[in-house]
C-alpha cells in the first residue's frame, strides 16, 4: 500500500470583477476496494456564500460553491490523503472473449445493465468509422478480451506522439486520429471509441499519476498534473458477480497500479472536469493556472 497527499490548486484571473461566480469541482478521490480516502479538505478563496458536497450520478464526489463577493481572482484548492494498493481483476474476466464483453451483445450478465451507459456514444466520444477500423487489427476472431485491449493500449502508445500543442480540449476523436498526437485526455477518448465501436463499455477515469524523479534528481513539488485514463468492463460469464473493470493507461502504455490515484470517472472528460462553472463579469480576458502536487508519505 502507498500513501499519498494531493494538493491540487486552479487559479483563475480576471481583467474587471466577477461578482458571482458558480462552480463545480470533481476532486475527491473516490473511496475504492483499492483505494482508501482518509482525509480531504477544499477551499475557496473569496469565501464563498455556499459550499457543499453531494454525489454525482455516477458515484463521484462533487463540490458546489458560489462566491458572490465581488473578485478578480479566484483561487480552489484541494488537499486529500489517499492510501492506495494495486487494483487486482480475476483472471478468468481476462479470458472472456472480447465479442462476448460487450453489456449490450450480452445483456443477460450481471452487471450488464450498469456498463451498458460506457458503451453508447458520449458527447466527446463519437464511434466515428475511422477509429473502429484503426481498432481492427487488435480486436481479431475470439480473442480474450485481456489481450486485445492490452494490444490496444500498446498500439496507441506506439502510433500516437504526447503532444501539448497538437490538441485543445475541445478537440475531437476525429482530429486526433488524422494529426497522431495529443495528450492524455485525447489518448483516452480515441481508446473509449476504438473500445465503444466495439461494442465494450468504457469510461473515462479522472485523477492523478505520482511520477517519479529522474535518477539523481531530487523530487520537484508542483511538477504533477492531473491525468486520464480508461477502464473497460468485463463481464463474469458464470455470473457469480458482476464482473470487473479492467483500468490501464494508453499515455504510458501500462494497467494501472498503486501509482494511480483515481478521483471520478464519466462517460468523457465532459462528465468529470476538475473544475468548471458560470461567471457574471464584463471581464475581456481571463487566466487559468493550475498546480498539481502527488506527495508520497
């Protein structure tokens, strides 16, 4: 087991005064069989007139607030302690043929009816031709599931660069296909396609990965970030259970590990940013920082 404290602060900045600001903030790490929550903690700079937490659709924490004092700067800051093991998966989920993992091709498994959601179309996901064809050499005849999405995730790693500048937010499956690069959240949403057009449930999992310091060099605080990853459903055919999520990371071309700290996951990033919301400013031009820090104890 590791133990990890997490600072995570996003800083915004305005050129005139926001006089009311509504967010909401998915940065509580979620209480896991892997993955234990033992404290957390969220500010807000003004002060804000309401501040709560509620449980989103999904499972996931969320944070609301709403500062109303007038402000040019608006600063969120998390702070959590997780304790976290290696995810373990049955190994006969892995032998499953992957046409037989698909929750809507085999709706009568346990568990189908909840992964059915990750294997539609999402609004950042579509199942575009192109990424279902580039999926097709790994998804050959009646091969376990286990092999194929692993085959999957060292292709994209393979064919794809990391590349900041290559991509937005708001870039599509599409784009990322036709320019072979981005980042993290771009690799996840071409693997829930490539995944979903499939027919396989697959969500977008939200959080953080502890890095590690080159050798010789001492650790940097504030050099993390946040990241993304995939996880894909397995269904037990003896339904015994409901079966399992299979989570691994196409950025790093590894299955998660006590490295990982997962904080929500979505059918795509639109369902789980870190921090979004509505501002009333006549404002031209605004700013975002944000620091990330994943310090093992």
């Amino acid at each position: 087991m590791t133990a990890y404290r997490i600072t995570h602060r996003t800083t915004y900045s305005y050129d005139d005064e926001v006089t009311d600001s509504l967010g909401i903030a998915h940065l509580v790490p979620r209480a896991l069989p892997w993955q234990s929550v033992t404290s957390y903690d969220i500010g807000v700079t003004p002060a804000p007139v309401d501040l709560s937490h509620d449980t989103d659709y999904y499972g996931n924490s969320a944070t609301y607030f709403q500062v109303t004092e007038p402000h040019t700067r608006l600063e969120v800051e998390a702070v959590s302690e997780v304790d976290v093991t290696t995810p373990l998966l049955p190994s006969g989920l892995l032998d499953v043929a992957w046409e037989r993992a698909g929750p809507l091709a085999s709706p009568e498994h346990l568990g189908a009816w909840r992964a059915a959601d990750f294997a539609l179309p999402s609004a950042s996901v579509e199942q575009v031709d192109e990424a279902r064809e580039y999926a097709a050499p790994s998804f050959t005849r009646h091969r376990p599931a286990g092999d194929a999405v692993t085959d999957l995730m060292h292709r994209i790693h393979a064919d794809f660069d990391y590349d900041h500048t290559a991509t937005t937010v708001t870039s599509t499956v599409g784009e990322v296909l036709s320019s072979r690069a981005g980042v993290c959240q771009d690799f996840a949403h071409l693997t829930l396609a490539c995944l979903r057009s499939h027919g396989l449930a697959a969500r977008y999992v939200s959080g953080y990965l502890s890095t590690l310091p080159a050798p010789g060099r001492t650790r940097v605080v504030g050099a993390d970030a946040s990241h993304a990853w995939v996880a894909v459903w397995l269904p037990d055919l003896t339904d015994a259970s409901d079966g399992d999520w299979l989570a691994f990371d196409p950025t790093n071309d590894q299955w998660t590990n006590d490295r990982y700290v997962t904080v929500a996951w979505g059918r795509d990033y639109s369902d789980v940013p870190p921090v979004k919301g509505v501002i009333f400013t006549e404002a031209k031009k605004s700013t975002l920082r944000v620091s990330v820090d994943v310090a093992p104890l």
